[in-house]
C-alpha cells in the first residue's frame, strides 16, 4: 500500500501513528491522543524512500531554524524540522486557528493577543524572517 504522507512530505523521516489509525509529526501529539483510545499504542513509521544527496530548499529553510530558533532542552532536530514544515503547510487563515496558536507557541514568538488576526500576522512575519 503506497504511504500517501511520504507522497505529500517526501523529506519527513518519520511520522507517529496511533491504534486508530491517526497520524502525527511530532511522537508528544500521537501520544497524547493515544490516551484518549483504548489501545494506546503509537508507532513511528520511519521513510524509506532513497532521498537525494543534495539538501532541498526545505531542508535548508530548516537548517537555518535550527541554527537561530531558540529551543528549549527537550526538542530534538526532528521535531523543529517538522514543526517548520507544519508552519510552511498551515494556510494561515482563521479556520486554523487551534494550529496557530501552536505554532507561534512553539516557535516562542511575541504576541500582544491570541486574536487569529495577530497570530496569522506574527505568523506571516515569521516565516518571511525565514526566508531571509
């Protein structure tokens, strides 16, 4: 069966999948769902498609997170790499707004509300610092 979240995310190494059948990037989301179900097991389906040698722009964007995002001493570099694919594949719009606020959680960035408005600018902000 051909794995269609490889097919969307080609460089995403892993990704964690819980008993009934939902997937997460990061093993803490899969594993807070998991206690929700009645099995609470959750797997780490790891990628093993043949990537190229040379980095995607992508896998640059992320390099360049990793070298000035602050994290704290409980992230791992595979979870920022995915927490900036996350935020390159969120529409910021306010139907996602439960995702937003995660996201500029995650990346500590300073709002002065938690209105949708202010988190898809400071969002947008962001990921135009990024691109620098």
């Amino acid at each position: 069966m051909k794995n269609t979240i490889f097919d969307t995310h080609p460089n995403l190494d892993c990704y964690f999948e819980t008993a009934d059948g939902s997937c997460f990037f990061t093993e803490n989301a899969a594993e807070a769902h998991s206690k929700t179900l009645e099995d609470k097991k959750v797997k780490t389906v790891h990628n093993t498609a043949e990537k190229s040698s040379n980095d995607s722009e992508e896998d640059k964007k992320a390099k360049v997170v990793h070298n000035t995002a602050e994290k704290s001493p409980n992230d791992s570099d595979d979870e920022l790499i995915l927490k900036v694919k996350e935020l390159e594949d969120t529409e910021l719009v306010k139907e996602n707004y439960i995702a937003l606020k995660g996201l500029v959680k995650y990346f500590q960035i300073e709002v002065a509300d938690q209105k949708a408005d202010t988190l898809i600018q400071a969002l947008t902000d962001y990921k135009l610092k990024l691109q620098a």
